[in-house]
C-alpha cells in the first residue's frame, strides 16, 4: 500500500546528501519500532514530480517540532538537483 509522506528541506537535498526528512500526521507513535512498522517494507519513493528512487535506509528521529520523522536515505548515482518536492508516496 501506497502511503503518502510531507517532505521538508527538500531545496536543501544536493548539500544534505541523499536523505531526505520526511513526516507524516498518522504515525502517532515515537517509538522507532513502531515508526518502522508504519513504513513496512518500503523499497521506493516517489516525489511529486514523479522522479522515483530506491529507498537504501529508513531512519526514524522526534523532530524538532516534536513530530515523528524519518530520514530516508535514497540510491542515486547522480545527486538530483532541482528537486523542491513537498510530498511523495512511500511503496
């Protein structure tokens, strides 16, 4: 199942590297496990522009903002640049 995720930061991903910080309102636990098991198996995202990238790592964290966030570290050869998404969809 498709779920759907806010991306922050998403201007800055050439100087931060491959991760990017990712939220979403329905996951209502901080516990890394159980922000784990909301991800499921993810294997790709998919920004709003439609690039598509392998997912390599999933790391949970609170934010600043007290939410929980992932990192989501992805498999890219060619760091993109011009990507400013606001949302994509975790599969």
């Amino acid at each position: 199942m498709d779920k759907k995720v806010n991306v922050i930061g998403g201007e800055d991903f050439k100087n931060a590297g491959m991760f990017f910080y990712c939220t979403n309102d329905d996951i209502q636990s901080y516990s890394k496990k159980e922000i784990l098991e909301w991800f499921g198996e993810a294997k790709r995202i998919s920004l709003e522009n439609e690039k598509d990238f392998k997912i390599m790592a999933i790391e949970p964290i609170v934010s600043l903002a007290n939410k929980a966030a992932v990192l989501i570290k992805i498999d890219t050869k060619n760091i993109p640049t011009g990507i400013f998404p606001t949302t994509a969809s975790i599969h």
